[in-house]
C-alpha cells in the first residue's frame, strides 16, 4: 500500500504563476523543449511529413537521410544591434531557436527522390514509395 504524505505547501494565488519549487527542479530545463507539430499521411503513391516550423529561413533546415532514418533540424540565432550618438551598443537579446526530429523510413520508401519545400513556415516533405528498398547517407536540398 503506498505511503500517503501530507503536503506543506501553502495556497497562494501566486503558485499558477510562479512557483520557486519547481523552476529549480532537476528537469525544469527539460520542460522548456519544445518540439514543431508534425503531419503524417500516406497515399498509394507517397508518404508526406508536414512540420509547422514558422520563424525559420530554408537555409535554417538541415534534411539527412543516413540509412532508414530520416533526420530534420533547424537552428536559427538572431542578435540585435543598435547604433546611437555614433556608438553602437549591442543588445544581449538574443533569440536562438533549435529542433531535431528523427523518423524511421519504411521499407518501401525510396530515398533517392524524396524531396522538400518550405513555404508560410511549413516544411513539407513527399517521399515516395517504391517497390525496391535503396537507402544511402545524403542530404536532401529545400526548394
């Protein structure tokens, strides 16, 4: 039977907002991740991934095929400069914005030809299937 423990914590209006005990818990870093929602579907002819990345360039994206794992990341570092009275002061506002997604290709997904788009910050990937299995390591290039 578990053991049940009173707790000490007192109710304060401030606690939804602002909670000591738990911004310096091990993991708060941890529950800061956030990760890009992705779509998945599939047709006769293709599987799609869709992931809503808004705020990135294409040239921000990173596409890998090693095998049968489909790697995507992004990263994207901004700093901003102002200039006054002729001297230029640097802010130390910076904004730095980073993913990883790796997804296990199917077997009948032919690496060769998936390609990719970025538009209205959507990356949209359409891999097509195929009858015969061919996995390589290569990068794949966004229009």
């Amino acid at each position: 039977m578990a053991n049940l423990i009173k707790s000490r914590r007192e109710i304060s209006p401030w606690n939804d907002f602002y909670n000591v005990d738990d911004f310096f818990d091990r993991n708060w870093l941890k529950r800061q991740t956030n990760y890009p929602a992705v779509n998945v579907s599939e047709n006769d002819k293709n599987y799609s991934i869709e992931i809503v990345a808004p705020g990135f360039k294409r040239e921000d994206f990173k596409l890998k095929v090693d095998g049968d794992m489909l790697t995507i990341s992004a990263e994207t570092k901004t700093e901003k400069k102002d200039q006054q009275n002729g001297k230029e002061y640097t802010r130390r506002e910076y904004s730095y914005n980073s993913f990883t997604r790796t997804f296990h290709l199917p077997d009948n997904v032919t690496d060769d030809n998936i390609s990719a788009s970025y538009h209205d910050g959507i990356l949209e990937l359409t891999l097509p299937k195929s009858e015969t299995q061919t996995k390589s390591s290569k990068e794949i290039p966004i229009s």
